[in-house]
C-alpha cells in the first residue's frame, strides 16, 4: 500500500470511530514530506465543509504559511468531491492520488451524484436549489473598487 494514502486511510478509520464524521482522510505532501493530515470532522465541528481534504488543506497552508500549495500533492482515502476538488484545484495542488472512488462512497451513503448532476443542468433542480440574481449593479460597484485598488494581490 501507498504509504500516503495508508497515513490517509488510518486517519479516515481513526475520525470515524471518534465519530468526527464520514470515513475520509487526507495527507498532504511536498518533496515526499508530510506537510498536514486530517480526517472528515464535521460531525465534530458542525460545520459542513469540514471533509478530510478540506481540513488538510487549511492545515497545509497553515503550515507552509500560504494560500498557495504549487508542488504540494494530496493523498485521499477516497476521491474527493466536487467542493473538495474545487479547493484543491483553487489552492493548486498538482496531483490528487485516492484509494476509493465517488462510486463507493455512494454505496456507503455519501453520494454526490447530485452536484455533478446540478453542474451539467442547473435549471433541472430550480425546485432544489434557487439561485436567485439580486442588486447585481450595487454589487458591480464593489468589482469596480477592487479593480482601481492599487495594492490588491490577484490570487
């Protein structure tokens, strides 16, 4: 076994008999280094963001004091969903390695079939999911400010 995605996968067995959450873990790595771990908590922090990747992440960039994970990579225990993989994507981790599919975690009771589902055909869940278009000038106004900031940092 990959000893990355082992480290993953002990985390995803520990926080699930601690009953943090779901059985996920993640490592992540630079240069063959462990730089952060962590295991699904959201049952332990109420907070639904809180996936295995998802913390990991937060700890890295803790870590490496950055927002910017370039030559990191993440080691899962399962593949990641679709807002995990937007937050790899976003902190620019370059290679995501995973032991069980989207598929298995399905048939466990974690299935994200409906957001990959959502993304092809929004207007199909208009009766789940209302995304409503409001004040959009005021909020323009804002993007206009951003955009004479002299110091801002483009991330």
């Amino acid at each position: 076994m990959d000893k990355f995605i082992k480290i993953a996968n002990e985390e995803a067995l520990n926080g699930a008999l601690a009953n943090d959450g779901g059985p996920f873990g993640a490592v992540i790595t630079k240069d063959g280094e462990v730089i952060s771990r962590g295991h699904n908590e959201v049952l332990k922090t109420n907070d639904p963001t809180a996936h295995a990747e998802m913390v990991a992440i937060r700890r890295a960039a803790q870590a490496l004091g950055s927002y910017d994970l370039s030559g990191c990579e993440i080691h899962s225990s399962c593949e990641p969903c679709p807002m995990c993989l937007s937050a790899i994507y976003w902190s620019r981790i370059s290679t995501v390695y995973f032991g069980c599919t989207k598929e298995d975690a399905a048939a466990i009771g974690f299935d994200d079939n409906a957001i990959y589902e959502y993304i092809k055909n929004p207007a199909q869940f208009q009766s789940e999911l209302r995304l409503v278009p409001t004040d959009r000038e005021a909020c323009l106004k804002t993007f206009e400010q951003w955009l004479t900031k002299q110091d801002k940092v483009i991330y």
